[in-house]
C-alpha cells in the first residue's frame, strides 16, 4: 500500500499525517524514560481526532510502546512495586470507566492539575531538605495506585501521577524505568477491552492505524534510549520533576 493509499484510507490529510507520525515518535521518546512529555501527545491527538476518541488511538500506540519498554528494560524491574500498585490501579480503571462518559473533562484534568502541581511542590520542599524519608505506607500506594488507574482510564494521563510516586519511593533511574514500562504494559492491556467494547473507542481501522505508526515509535525509542544512557540519576530526578510539574500547567491552562 502506498503512502498516498494509506492516507486516503483513513481519511487523513498529510497534515494530520504529519502530527500524528510527530506523536509516535514523541510518544516512543517518552517510554524510553524521557517521562513527563505525555501531554504533548495528547494535545495532538486530541486535536486530529477529538478528546475522547484520541483515547482510543493512543491506547494500542501505549502497548506497542510498552512492548519495546518491557523487553529493554526488564532486567531492572522491581515486581513488589508493581504488585503493591496494581490493585488499586485496576480499581481506578473500573471507576474510571463508570464515571467516563459523565464528568467533565475539563473539571477533571483542571483537579488533577492542581493535584500534580500541589504534589511536586510538596516533593521539592523535600528535595530541598535533602531528606530521604521513603513512604513505605498502603495508603500512600493504593492512593497512588487508583488515582493513576482513574486518570489512565479517564485520559491517559497517568504519567505524571507514577511520576510523583517513583520520585517518592526513590528508584534509581533505571529501575524507575523498568517498573513503570512493566506495570503500563499490564495496565493498558487491561483497559484495552473496554475501549472496544464498552467506550467503541478503538476499532479495526484505528488499530491499522496504529500499525502503521510502529516503526515512528520504535524510532523515537531507541533515540530516547540512547540519550538516557547520558543522564545521571541525580539529574533524572531534577528532570523528572520540572517536566512533570510542566505537564500539570500545561493541563491545568490548555
């Protein structure tokens, strides 16, 4: 099939092409462990294919993106983590897909803006007091936990709450790398029936779609790899923090 055949059929412009092939790449880059530029993402595929069916185009791109992750990564993975998260994760996708189609989008991304915002700033007191108290508590994880399932259900916006809490915990770079792509990968397989069944949000084409945007993502992967292999664990953390913190605005005003 030609690239001109493959816009037609999805009834793209090359403009739209152009975004969307943009958002992969980006989207490969972040899941090499350049965390906190999710939202970039979204903005883009929200704007080609409108808010809510944006979620189901992304969905599938995620678990591609999440498969290269697992594989490179995996040796750094830290399972108690994951298994102190996923409950209370799964919980927040079933909540997530009941309220749905009833909040407010808008509502909802300006209070977990300000929840993101109000939770680094209370994390950058602590940077700033070089303590290295770590959360050990249940209620801190499955707080973590269910708030990242409801907002990676409700938009894929999960990012900067895992975020906050691997910067909490304090993992090293690699292993907050590996932990995240394995607990995402299990996650976004798991919202994936819901799109299809219950939202409609993922379809036939959108899949084809999706398959279409593997090689951009596999690109921006390993690019993104290659620059985290130059960036100490010291400056991972001060990274993760400012783009995170980037992120919350960015949802808060957009």
């Amino acid at each position: 099939m030609s690239f001109l055949t493959l816009l037609e059929s999805h009834h793209l412009s090359i403009y739209q092409w152009c975004a969307i092939i943009l958002a992969a790449f980006i989207l490969g880059f972040s899941k090499s462990g350049i965390k906190g530029i999710g939202i970039i993402i979204i903005l883009i595929l929200a704007f080609v294919f409108g808010e809510k069916s944006s979620t189901g185009v992304l969905l599938p791109m995620l678990i591609a993106a999440d498969i290269i992750a697992v594989n490179y990564y995996n040796r750094h993975t830290q399972w108690h983590y994951i298994k102190k998260l996923l409950p209370s994760m799964v919980i927040g996708v079933l909540v997530g897909v009941w309220v749905g189609d009833f909040i407010s989008e808008i509502t909802f991304k300006r209070v977990m803006a300000v929840i993101i915002i109000s939770s680094i700033g209370i994390m950058w007191y602590f940077e700033k007091l070089k303590s290295t108290k770590v959360p050990k508590s249940r209620w801190f994880s499955s707080t973590a936990g269910f708030l990242a399932g409801f907002t990676t259900m409700i938009g894929n916006l999960a990012g900067p709450i895992s975020n906050i809490y691997f910067l909490a915990i304090r993992l090293p770079k690699n292993e907050f790398i590996g932990t995240a792509a394995w607990l995402f990968f299990i996650i976004n397989v798991f919202k994936l029936p819901f799109h299809y069944f219950v939202w409609k949000t993922v379809t036939i084409e959108s899949l084809a779609l999706n398959l279409s945007l593997v090689p951009a993502i596999a690109v921006g992967f390993f690019f993104g790899a290659a620059l985290v292999k130059k960036i100490s664990n010291i400056n991972y953390r001060r990274f993760i923090l400012v783009v995170t913190i980037i992120g919350g605005v960015l949802m808060l005003f957009r």
